[in-house]
C-alpha cells in the first residue's frame, strides 16, 4: 500500500531555461557581428590579404568573449562590466554608509541604503478596512504592496492535498500574467530562531499566582526551553506594479485601484495553502526591513507588539545606523550577510518537497530568507515564446544524431507540453531564486556556506555568491518590491540579446 502511494505521489517540473537567440554561444549581438564580419572579410579581401587578417584578428579578439560563458550563461565581458563596476562604486565610497543624527546624510534619519533610498511609503485601506502600505519606487516609477500569510504545514497531509495547492498556486501565477500592470512578483520566505518573546507574552500573563508550586515551575520551564529547539518563520508575497507610459495618475487614485485588488488576490493565497493572508501596513513593513538590517532588536520588536500593539517605526528609521559592502558579503549593523544566486533550477522531474530543507530554519544562523521571484508574461507574448521554443527544438531533433538526439527528443517533449499548457489556459512565468543568510560575524561566513551548500544539494539546486553586489542583492531577497531585471544599467532586451 505505502509502494503504491510513493509511485502514486505526483512530480512537478517542465521548466526550461530561456533559449538566447542567436548562433550556439553567440546571442543576438554576436550572431549579427559575427556574420556582419564576414561580410566584411569578404569585401576587404578584394583589396589585401594581410589587411584581411588583421581585420580577422580584430574580430576575432571583439567576439570571443561573447562565446566564453560561465555555467550560469554570462559572458567575459558581463564578467568585466560587473568588476569595473565594483571599483567605480568603492573608488566613490559608495560601499560604505552611514546614516543618524550624526552622518552627512541632510535630514538625520536612518533611511535603508542603496536601491531603496529612494522609496516612498504611504498607506491605504482596502474593501475589509484592512491598512495596506504601499512603497513607491520613483526611479522607475513603480509601486509595491506586500501580502503576509502563515502557509499549513506539510505534516500529515495528503499528496492529493498537497497536488491541490500546487494546483492553485499555479492558477494564481497564471492570473498574474493578467494582472493590469504588474511587472513582477515575489516570495520570500525569513526563519529565525524563535526568540521565546511571543510564548512568553502568551504564557506568563495567565499563569494564576494560586496555581501550585509544581504547575507554575513546569510551565515557567517550558517558557524558557522551548524556544531553544524552536524557530519562527514568516511568508510574505510582494507585488510590484508598473505605470503604464505617458500616464499620470495621482497617488489616491493608485491606491484606490490597488485596495480593489488585494480581497482577490488574498483569496487565491488562501486557496493555494497559504492559511490566513492579511496586507501589510507600512508600520508592519517597517519593522521587517528593520529587523533585516538589525537582527538584534527582533525580541524587541515583537515585545513592543505584544505590549504595545505595535511600534510605531516609520520607513524613514528602517534602516541601519552603518552598512559596508564587502566582495562576499555585507555588514549591517548587528549581522553579517551573504546572498547566492540560482544557476540552474533541478534538472527532471521534483516532489513537492524539494524546497523543504531550504525553507527551514538552518541552525547557527541568526536569520534566513528564500526569495522566489516571478516575472509573469502576457498571454500574447507567452503564445510566441513557446512556439519559438517548439521550433528550435524540433530543429535541434532533427540536425544531430546519437545520444544528443535523444536529449533533443525530450526537448521537444517538453516543448510540446508546455506548449499544451499554454493553450489551454496556463501561464508562462519566468522564475529565479535568491537566498541570503545572517549571521552574527564574518567568522561564521564559513560556517553559514557550509550549511548553505549543504541545503542546495538536497534541494538539487545550483547556485553562486552575488558577488561584487551583495548590497542590491540582499535588498532583492527584503518584501520591498525590488525586481532586479528592473534596475540594471543595462536595459533588460540587450542583456538578452548579449
């Protein structure tokens, strides 16, 4: 019975990574120099053969870097961009900062760093009178609101259950590829070491001072140790929506439209296992990006909520007093940080609980987020990708033999599925991973990189340190709304073409 149930238990998997257009290691660019070059040898020959292999050696020396790649798909000169950028950012100081009464900064207030310096928080009330906050992303003209929601368990479920939330989940990213406006969309996932100050809050208040000697004690122990074998975790879903060009609209009327929106959107969370879902205000957003940077003032946190009903932190004190930015890590206040990257997402088919090991809390860290990032494609745009992909890899079948035809095959299978799917009404949605862990000192980067590997490998993930940009990077795993592909230097269609 238990063998049937295994074999039974359903697979997840189809995705593939985007095919970059052009001739094998070449993109678009490369591709259209590489042959523009022989165009241009040809011409050239007709008037001197030792000009035509200087020519040649020039173009040799311009287009081999395109076609040396890393396992991650970059080429030599994305490689020399990113180190030339880092040498300008230190050579200016701006991987160091420093914020409070005392910095240079005008105002005296601890504003978070770097790519959100600029943002703006107001709040709103959706359809149940619910506060939302919403951050506004000037520089790109871009606004967020962020979901919380505390997801069931995997315990004790049934994999028909659980085939029904991921179901549900895959309905609702569907519904985001037609969601007016949005330009992306993530998950993050933060687990901490339970700090006891919630069960304490619980606990000792109803302690009846009458009660016998022996019940007081057992349960003033059970305050103090559980939590030392115990972690808290908590979900959040930010949205970010973009401003259709040429149009102005004033900030109510923004916010109105989004409050329209969140009774829905809530309602596919709950129907994908999410449990409750409620928005978050900009005093609860606050407190998150503040304990991200401050790890020590958590317990704190939660104890002014417990008594208080809240903090009263604004956005203009989230962030950190000082924060230095390191080739492999970033320093903020009381923790030290470390962000990978995803490569390449496991190969075949997954279970449902392929991700569990990394979602929990990882022991000898002070804090741990997983961010999902979704970036949804319209219905019109997903039709041509996929018919793209089924071309190219029809094409690929056919032109080679032996065991690389045989991998082609099940490129086209894939190709057909997914071609299938999107037909009859499933969304197209590119997804990345990001994971970054605190820790109390650089001395235990060593340790948290152990770990870390150590949790890639049972969820069959491959992943690198972000490098050189561990400050935007550990800003991209925060509920704030950063969506990389939105902030680079490099517009986001010659990055594919590259």
């Amino acid at each position: 019975m238990s063998t049937e149930a295994a074999n039974a238990a359903p697979t997840y998997g189809n995705w593939r990574r985007p095919r970059r257009p052009g001739l094998g290691p070449f993109g678009l660019i490369g591709t259209v120099g590489l042959f523009g070059g022989l165009v241009l040898d040809l011409m050239v020959s007709l008037v001197s053969l030792p000009l035509t292999l200087v020519v040649v050696l020039i173009q040799a020396l311009f287009l081999l870097p395109l076609a040396v790649r890393t396992q991650d798909g970059r080429n030599v000169y994305q490689l020399l961009a990113l180190r030339v950028s880092w040498f300008r950012r230190r050579a200016k100081g701006s991987t160091s900062y420093v914020s409070g009464p005392l910095s240079p900064r005008p105002g005296g207030t601890f504003r978070p760093p770097g790519l959100l310096s600029r943002v703006k928080v107001s709040e709103g009330r959706d359809a149940y009178d619910q506060p939302f906050g919403v951050l506004h992303h000037p520089g790109k003209n871009l606004y967020t609101i962020v979901l919380g929601c505390e997801p069931d368990g995997g315990s004790l479920v049934d994999s028909d259950q659980i085939d029904n939330w991921v179901a549900a989940w895959g309905h609702w990213l569907a519904r985001l590829s037609s969601e007016p406006g949005l330009r992306g969309a993530s998950v993050i996932v933060e687990t901490a070491p339970d700090s006891g100050t919630r069960l304490a809050n619980e606990v000792l208040p109803r302690i009846d001072p009458n009660a016998p000697a022996a019940a007081r004690a057992v349960m003033e122990e059970v305050v103090q140790r559980y939590p030392t074998a115990s972690s808290e975790m908590h979900t959040y879903l930010a949205l970010t929506y973009g401003m259709p060009p040429g149009q102005k609209r004033r900030g109510e009327d923004l916010i109105a439209d989004l409050a329209v929106r969140i009774p829905g959107l809530l309602e596919g969370v709950v129907r994908a296992g999410g449990g409750p879902a409620t928005p978050l205000s900009a005093e609860r957003i606050a407190e998150v990006v503040r304990v991200a940077y401050d790890p020590a003032v958590a317990a704190d946190v939660l104890e002014a909520r417990a008594v208080h009903g809240g903090t009263g932190l604004g956005w203009e004190d989230a962030g950190p007093a000082a924060a230095i930015e390191k080739v492999n890590a970033y320093q903020h206040d009381s923790g030290v940080s470390r962000t990978w990257m995803l490569t390449l997402a496991p190969r075949g088919t997954v279970r449902a609980q392929v991700l569990r090991g990394l979602l929990e809390d990882a022991p000898g860290t002070r804090r741990k987020r997983v961010a999902l990032l979704y970036r949804p494609i319209d219905p019109a745009t997903s039709a041509r990708i996929v018919e793209a992909d089924r071309r190219a890899a029809q094409f690929m079948a056919t032109s080679r033999r032996g065991m690389v035809q045989a991998r082609a095959a099940n490129e086209v299978r894939a190709a057909e599925q997914t071609a299938v799917e999107e037909a009859t009404g499933a969304g197209l949605v590119e997804f990345s991973l990001m994971v970054t862990v605190t820790v109390d000192s650089d001395a235990e980067l060593d340790d948290a990189n152990v770990t870390v590997r150590n949790l890639l490998a049972g969820a069959r993930l491959l992943m690198r340190p972000a490098d050189r940009m561990q400050a935007a990077a550990f800003s991209c795993t925060l509920p704030v709304g950063i969506l990389p592909w939105e902030h680079t230097l490099v517009p986001r269609e010659l990055k594919e073409a590259l």
